[in-house]
C-alpha cells in the first residue's frame, strides 16, 4: 500500500503574522466563553437569595477566578480590536499584505493600551475616592 502525501501544516511555514492573529482572536474568543459560564454562575447566586451569593463570593473570590478575571480582560481587549479589524476586513480594505501586517502590529498596539486603560479604571481610578 503506498503512503499517501501529507498535506504541510502549520510548522513548515515562517511566522504569519495573520495566523497568529487569527489564532489569538479564536483563543480569546474562548477564553471570554469560560467567562460567560462563570457569569451565569454569579447571577444565578444573585437571584437565589442572601445565602447562594455569600457561598458565590467566596467561591468568585479565589486566586483562581482573580486569574481568570485577568485572562478575561487580555481577552476582551484583543477580541474586539481584532474584531473590529475583522469588520474593516469586511469592507474589503486594508487586506494587502503591507497592510495587513500593518494592522496586525496595530492591533498589538491598541489591546495593549486598551487593556492598560481598563486595569487603571478598574484598579487605581476609585483609590482615592472620599
């Protein structure tokens, strides 16, 4: 029986820019779904009375949910910057290879700043309220 050939996979290629930022974007994308569970779980705590939210809070309040809090805003940020280069995409702009490149190391740029923006807001800007 001959072998049949094998199609290439990822590794035989050089680093694609467009790739890893596909790839990231369907990695946040899951990551911000396990947040949708943790969030069903919180309300429904919410709804259940005084006794389900203290158990909700203790159990929401482990290092481990603090970390997948963090995971969920890296995810947020990026999601909807890659996303909004998804819909421009759309259009049919910007999808030339100089430009896409561009827009990759854009969207970098921007999750970056986004995700400085929303741990300020979420962690420092209320400090020093009276």
């Amino acid at each position: 029986m001959t072998e049949r050939p094998l199609s290439p996979h990822w590794q035989v290629y050089k680093f694609k820019y467009t790739l890893t930022t596909s790839f990231l974007n369907r990695i946040t994308g899951v990551v911000l779904s396990l947040g949708l569970i943790v969030l069903a779980y919180w309300l429904m705590a919410v709804a259940s009375g005084g006794r389900a939210y203290t158990q909700a809070l203790a159990v929401l309040s482990m290092l481990i949910f603090k970390l997948l809090y963090a995971a969920l805003l890296v995810s947020f940020c990026y999601h909807l910057v890659a996303g909004i280069r998804h819909l421009i995409w759309d259009t049919g702009r910007y999808m030339e290879r100089a430009q896409s490149k561009r827009s990759a190391a854009i969207i970098s740029v921007v999750s970056v700043l986004l995700m400085a923006v929303c741990l300020y807001f979420a962690f420092f800007a209320g400090a020093h309220a009276p």
